[in-house]
C-alpha cells in the first residue's frame, strides 16, 4: 500500500490527479503485487514557499487545450505544444479550461533516458494536463542531461528521448555535459530535430556563440525570460576529443578557459540584463551548473552571487534536490531548486496574476515502482514510452548473464533528504566498481585497469541479467582499451581522480589489480590548465601507499593499463596523465561486450560472493584524520 502519512494537502492532490484510485498493472510488463508495492514513504513537497494547493483531481483521461505561445522575439519560432490537444478520441468532447491567469513553469533536470522511471514522462504529461484543466497555464523546460544514460539513448543515441519531449511539448531546454556524449556534431544534429529550441549563453564555437542566449515565453500576459547556461567543466566530463578539432585544438567552448569564473558571470549577467531591457517580467535561469566543490568557481551560488536580476535558478547538473535561497549580488533574496535525476521528481514555480512568484520547489516520487505503473497512468505520451521501450525489447531483454549478488552505484544504507539513495561510486569503492575494473584487467591481460567512475551508471541486481542492464551500466558505448603507462602517470591518474573527495567527481577511479589510500585531509594538490584540463601536479599528495598487487608502486616502471579509450585515450574527466603513454591495444571491443565476455568466459556465467560486500573487498582507503 502507499503510505499518504507524509504527502502535504499539494502532494496528495498530485497524486489524485495522477489516477490514484486507478492503480493497477502497468503497461511495461511489471505487476504492482502486493509484495511489489511495498515502497518508502512518500516525501513531502518540499517548498521555498507554500503556494496554494491543487484543488481539483481530474480522471487520467482528461486532457486540454493549452494556450499558444507568440514567437520569440529572438527569432526562434515557439514550437506548439505536443501537450496542448487530447487523444484523437476525446477531440471535441472537452472545452478547454478557462484561464485563471496563473501560470505554473515546470521543469525536469537529468533524467538520464529515465522517460520510464519516477513520474515518468507519462506522469509529467499527467500533472501538465492536471493543471491546464484547473485553469493555469504551463510551460515546460529541462535542464539538460536528458538524451544519455539508458538503453533507449544509446540504442538510438538520443533520437527517441527528442522524439518523446517533442510529444510532450517541451517549450525549452539547454545541454548538459551528457548531452555531447555521441559528439557535438550528433547533437546539433539533434537540435535540428527538436520542436523546441536549446538555449546557453556560454557554449561556444571559436568565440561565437552556437544558441541564442535567453527566450521570452509569453504565457497569461506575462513575460517571462529563460536564460540558459551549461557548466564549464562539460569540456572535461564529456569527451574532450569530440570539442577540438582535427589538429587537436579546441574549437568549442563553455568559457572555462577563464578560471576565475568571471567570464560566465559576466555572459550570464548580460543575458539577464539583455532580456529585461527587452521587456521581461520574469527572469529564470536554466542552469545545468550544480553544487559539488568541484564545479567551482561555476556552481550555482558561484553565478547567484555575482549576478543581479535573476528571479529564480533552475539548477541541474549534481542530481540533488536541495531547495535553496540565497543572496545575490546585491543581497537580494534568490530561489535556486533542484529537481533530482531519472524523474524522481518534477520541479515546479508557481506565478499568481496578483502576487507574483507564490512557490517554486518539487514533488517528489521516491518509490521504487514508477508513477504510470503503480498508478496506471495511460495517455498519449505514455503510449509512445511503451512503444519505444517495446521495439527495443526483443534484443535487449536477451538474458546473457546471471549473478547471485547485488551489485550497487549507491549506498545500501543511507538516503538523501528526499528519501532517495545516496550514490557512492564516485567517493568510494564499490562492488560494481570492482566487477567492472576486474572485466576490463581479466579480459585484456592488464597489469592493472582503471574505471573513471563516472562511466558506472546504473546497479546490476541479483538474478538473471539481460543485455540491457549490461548497456545501462555502460551507456556510452566506449571502447575497451590498453596501454603501457609508467608507475608516474598512473600516481598522476590516481591524484587527479581523488582531487574533489569527499564531493562526488566523475573521474574518480575505480580499480582493480592495485591498491591505493587518500588522506582527504590533505587538500588537493590538482590544478586544472587554461581548458579545464590537467596541469602538471605540484604539492603534497593526497595519494599514499598505492601498490600494485603486493608490491609498492615503481614510479620508473612501466605497466599494462586496461580501461576505456575516454580516460585512456581521450583525456576523460580531464585526465591527462596518460599522454604520450604506448597503445597497446586500441577499441578491442565495446564495454558492455567486454562485460559479458567477463562473466561467461572468466566467471562460469555467474557473477559470484567474490562480490558480495558493495564496499568493496578493501583496494581503496580513505582516511580523514
């Protein structure tokens, strides 16, 4: 059963209008058994301030018209909504709600491909409708980190993720890091396909900015500008090799190459600026900037601190859900909110017609089964969900492995604010840390392998394993590598992976074949050149006793090296320790293969209690004294 204890008056009215009393067998192949429903409790909303609740909860079926939108006055033709008419069945039977003259801007941050998972983009398109028929107008945006990180985006490199905001009428977004995961030139393809434009103010290509800065929305009689903007360090955590171009120089740019922070200051406050100048009631900022230490000086309380006239930060990037205020620059009160990752949560900001900004927070769906299982949502946009999943399945679905433990990306134990798990892979060894290096040493014959731990997405949990939770933990279809590099470079490697503990960095290194300790007391010697990439490493290190099987580490000797061609290859997460290092062997074959060559050729088809323990069996250390 749900437990309702903990759903504040709005958050049960989401879930009216969401179908409650319609909960049932879901259309994806999962049953909602008692036994399967046992879920943690829900959350309540967490907001900035308490706007008025929902007060209607319409039945799943009901759909409405949504008003148009004027184009731009950026020249960017607005798309029509794909949420603003019914299934073809119910045109003509329902009258479009009369206005209230309120507005609610919804928006969606990292959900990772996850249009099945949480809410799922069903239950998004279920609360959209919910509030068109109470008589409020919406707009919908995303933050970025849509288009990779499950099956449907590596199968089809993101198409079928545009394909499906597209239906939803999604009014704007802005690219993540992950969104230049199948190249630059593949997503400026997929923009082109998108019915709603992309928008940063700092992504650019030889000094000249690729989108427009900032859109007007009209929506009520309101003006209301979105200003978007896209963490530097996207230049590192994508491929680097994709920004540059053939003669190995970077033609594209987030503006990091200016490491005071200034520059993207400076580009978002002119956007601002530029967009109230133009007439704008409202400002909200996309950012996909987040608040880990090591995205500094480009954080979300880097920008809010030294800008003025942003009504509300949109925020993505960490997968947090924090809701913040904080000052600006001129020590005005500012809304930062974040929304989550794989559409546990929908993040909203409510504008009343007499009172302006009345709440901006999220709803919060922390159960383990989705929102359009459990609740049997059904409409248009989960149809297409169904689809898109259905024509992948037949392959994907393959079993191709079993295990008889869990493996994990996060903490068995502890839970976030929101009732969420807390990832550790990034901070920490884990037993899917150590399943995927031993893949890669075993399968190459490496000395060692070295796994940035930001290419570990997704838990293989125990039972049968299909090739689709092999792609799922590895969605980006890289290549399995080796090379000779010297006990220095590796040194290096292991310094630049531990420079952000204890915040979570992508480039974190999971590894098997050596063993090494972090002393977190010690700050970080690390220092990022004037592309956001590694500079020489001066300075006490954090790194200590690293040894390689039993022996300590030889700095002068050379050693085999087994991982991905992204760390290895092409400077991943900024690494560039292994410049100059020999190839040995170049794309032998791809990761998610390799994995399912591991445990059929080199486990007996069995991933086994060698990795019961999801801390891992003690090859990474650390210590804050």
């Amino acid at each position: 059963m749900i437990n309702l204890r903990k759903i504040s008056a709005a958050g049960l009215a989401v879930l009216l209008a969401l179908g409650l009393a319609a909960c049932g067998s879901g259309g994806n192949g999962s049953s909602t058994t008692e036994a399967q429903a046992e879920t943690t409790e829900a959350i309540q909303p967490v907001m900035i301030d308490s706007p008025e609740p929902l007060t209607e909860a319409p039945t799943p079926e009901a759909e409405t018209q949504t008003e148009g939108d004027p184009a731009n006055a950026d020249g960017a033709q607005d798309k029509e909504s794909a949420a603003d008419g019914s299934n073809a069945e119910d045109e003509g039977t329902e009258k479009p709600a009369e206005k209230n003259g309120d507005v609610y801007i919804l928006y969606t941050s990292d959900i990772h491909c996850g249009v099945d998972q949480g809410f799922g983009l069903a239950g998004l398109k279920q609360v959209r409708d919910s509030l068109e028929k109470q008589g409020y107008t919406t707009l919908l945006v995303d933050d970025g980190d849509a288009i990779q990180g499950e099956v449907i985006g590596t199968v089809t490199k993101g198409e079928a993720v545009i394909d499906l905001m597209n239906e939803l009428g999604y009014d704007v977004a802005i690219p993540g890091n992950h969104e230049f995961d199948y190249g630059v030139d593949h997503f400026l393809q997929l923009t082109e396909k998108a019915a709603f434009p992309y928008i940063s103010c700092n992504f650019m290509k030889e000094g000249e900015q690729v989108f427009a800065s900032y859109i007007i929305k009209e929506a009520a009689g309101m003006k209301i500008a979105f200003v978007g903007v896209t963490t530097p360090i996207t230049i590192e955590s994508s491929t680097p090799l994709y920004f540059q171009n053939g003669e190995g120089e970077f033609i594209y740019s987030f503006l990091q190459e200016d490491k005071t922070g200034e520059a993207v200051y400076e580009a978002l406050q002119k956007a601002v600026d530029e967009a109230r100048a133009e007439g704008a009631d409202y400002v909200y900022v996309m950012g996909h900037m987040g608040l880990n230490a090591a995205c500094s000086p480009w954080t979300y309380a880097d920008l809010i601190s030294h800008t003025n006239g942003i009504d509300v930060f949109l925020d993505g990037h960490s997968h947090d859900t924090e809701q913040i205020v904080m000052k600006n620059k001129d020590g005005v009160d500012t809304a930062r909110s974040a929304c989550g990752t794989k559409m546990n949560c929908i993040g909203y900001s409510h504008i009343s017609a007499e009172k302006g900004i009345v709440g901006t927070g999220i709803w919060s769906w922390p159960n383990k089964i989705s929102a359009p299982v459990l609740l049997d949502i059904r409409n248009a946009v989960g149809d297409s969900v169904n689809a898109e999943m259905a024509e992948l399945s037949e392959e994907l679905n393959r079993i191709v492995a079993k295990s008889s433990v869990d493996l994990s990306i996060y903490d068995p134990v502890a839970k976030d604010a929101s009732g969420n798990p807390i990832r550790i892979v990034r901070v920490e060894e884990t037993n899917i840390g150590d399943f995927c290096a031993d893949a890669f040493r075993v399968q190459l014959g490496a000395d060692i392998a070295l796994v940035n731990a930001g290419a570990i997405r997704k838990d293989l949990v125990k039972g049968d394993i299909s090739y689709a939770g092999l792609i799922n933990v590895f969605p980006f279809g890289n290549q399995a590598t080796m090379i000779a590099a010297t006990g220095q470079q590796i040194l290096d490697a292991l310094e630049w992976g531990a420079m952000a503990l204890p915040d979570e960095f992508g480039g974190f290194l999971q590894v098997s074949g050596l063993s090494y300790e972090v002393d977190v007391s010690i700050p970080s010697p690390c220092e990022r050149d004037e592309e956001g990439m590694m500079a020489p490493i001066k300075g006490k290190r954090r790194v200590q006793n690293v040894r390689v099987g039993d022996e300590p580490i030889d700095p002068a000797k050379t050693y085999t090296v087994g991982g991905v061609d992204y760390l290895l290859l092409n400077n991943g997460d900024g690494n560039k320790a292994f410049e100059g290092a020999e190839l040995l062997k170049d794309k032998a074959k791809l990761d998610s293969q390799l994995l399912i060559d591991y445990i059929s050729e080199d486990l007996g088809g069995e991933i086994g209690e060698a990795y019961e323990d999801t801390y891992g069996d003690g090859r990474i250390t650390i210590i804050d004294d």
